[in-house]
C-alpha cells in the first residue's frame, strides 16, 4: 500500500480494540528498522520525527524523503504515515508543505484558547491536503525536545474542546511522561482516561511515553480507548545495548573482528539496527496491530 494519512487507520484501531505503533526514527538504517517490522508484521505504523530528529536527518523534506524512498524500494506494502512528532507551529506549518502524511501540533505549552486556535488553523491547512492531525491538552511528563512538563492530567474539558477542533486524535495526559520511568512513577491513571473516553466516545486517544509502561497496563488502556502508542526510547535503549555488547565482543576479538571488516559503520551497526526491529516487532504484538494491515 502507498504512503497514507493516518486518520483511517487509527480510526479502525480505536473502532476495533487495538493500536498502531507511532515509532520515531532518528536516521536512514532506524527507518529500515521500523519498515522491515511493520511488513514483517503486517501492521499499518507511523514513522515520527520529533523536531530534533528532524533537524538532525537534514530538516524535514529530506526526512521525508528517505521514508518515502525506502517504502518504495523496500517494496513495503502495509500502510506508513510519516508524521511529525511533537511539533510547534511554524514546524506543523512546514511539514504540511513538504508533504508529511501526517502530524502532530504540541500547542501544550501555550495557554488553552491560543492552543485551540492554532490547532483549529493546523487542521484547515492540513486537511485540505489530506493530512491527519493530532494535538495534545495537557502535558506529557518528561521532555521531549525542550517541552516539559509534570505529567498533569488533561482537563476534561480542554480534551472536549480540542476534539471539536477536528482533529484526528488526541494526546491526552493520564499520568505518562516520555523518557525512562523512574522507580517511583504512579502508573497510569486509568480511572482519569476512562473519564476523559466517556466524554469523547469513540475518539482516538494517544499515548505517549509509551516506552516502559507495563504491557498490562498498555493493554487496559487500549481497552479504554488508546489506538495510537509512541515509541522511542525504548527503541534507543535497545539500540544502545546491542551496539554497546558489539563494542566489547570488538575489543575482545579484535584481531578477528578487523579481519572480518567489522569496522564498516555498515556491519558495525547492524547489531543495534536489528536490535530496534526487534524492539518494533514486540511492542507490534502487544499493541495488537499486527495483521491489521
């Protein structure tokens, strides 16, 4: 299947009691990575870039242009989105330019009425290209490219309010923070996102930091109404462990290792790469998308 906005497939998701993957890529061998998975799996997937990894990629079209290319030569046939993470404004305005398939609005830390209008203007320039959007009320806790915040909890009414924006689906903080949890984290709070799906029935609700919560609480809150998780530190984490083992079996085969020409940055960065598949394809299963293609 072609690159795709994401608003059908998440929709079907929340329709049907699963969700998608929403994967941040950092650079050329991590889309891979998350491409190889989805097909493996036959599972629809977002491909994200925050800003940062945006920049780092060299700027969004270029981003934009690796996932498209590499979906077409990898012949991946289940449905991609490529999507903006975490963006602000001006970045939301650029990527709807450029072409992304979709993207998220982060108007979080801005007051609640200029969030609603900025969202309201994101969601008239990119629907009229086709582009889904997702926007967030609240703040996620941890930090993501320079936003932090607590970890609050959405206000029901501000999540009301942005629903009748006309985005696609929402971010909504239910006790997430991105990054590691730390050993005292509360858990989610289930209670609080089965009060804020009440409120907007049906609607696609977004998880983020969704590297480290336990598997049963991602399943309780795909039962409330999740269709979509982020991931990325999780991915990192297992990138940085495969190639970190790499490193120290080098040292101690060097003579072995050199001989094989496992200096290439090709063969040297395999492991980890294979290492961000397999960390894409187990998150895969337990969002339940796979086979959803």
């Amino acid at each position: 299947m072609a690159i795709v906005s994401a608003e059908k497939f998440v929709a079907a998701a929340r329709e049907n009691g699963y969700a998608i993957g929403g994967f941040n890529t950092n650079n050329l061998e991590w889309t891979q990575a998350i491409l190889r998975a989805a097909e493996a799996k036959k599972a629809p997937v977002l491909i994200q870039t925050s800003m940062g990894a945006g920049k780092y990629m060299g700027g969004y079209k270029t981003a934009k242009y690796i996932i498209e290319n590499l979906v077409e030569s990898m012949n991946i046939t289940v449905p991609v989105a490529i999507h903006l993470d975490h963006g602000h404004y001006e970045d939301a305005l650029e990527c709807i330019e450029v072409g992304y398939t979709s993207l998220m609005f982060d108007g979080s830390h801005l007051p609640i009425a200029e969030n609603l209008e900025k969202t309201k203007e994101v969601v008239a320039l990119a629907h009229a290209k086709g582009i889904s959007v997702e926007a967030e009320v609240g703040t996620i806790g941890g930090e993501e490219d320079g936003i932090v915040g607590a970890g609050e909890l959405a206000p029901i009414e501000d999540a009301v309010a942005m629903v009748k924006t006309g985005i696609d689906f929402l971010a909504a903080g239910i006790g997430n923070i991105h990054g590691p949890y730390p050993a005292n984290w509360a858990g989610l709070d289930l209670d609080h996102l089965k009060k804020l799906t009440e409120a907007v029935p049906g609607f696609p609700i977004v998880l983020h930091g969704g590297s480290g919560i336990p598997d049963d609480q991602i399943r309780a809150a795909i039962k409330l109404g999740v269709a979509k998780v982020n991931v990325n530190t999780e991915s990192q984490q297992a990138f940085a462990a495969a190639t970190r083992q790499f490193a120290k079996d080098y040292e101690a085969n060097e003579a072995e290792y050199e001989a094989k020409k496992l200096f290439d940055p090709r063969k040297f960065l395999k492991p980890g790469i294979d290492a961000v598949q397999a960390a894409v394809e187990e998150r895969i299963d337990v969002f339940g998308s796979a086979n959803k293609a």
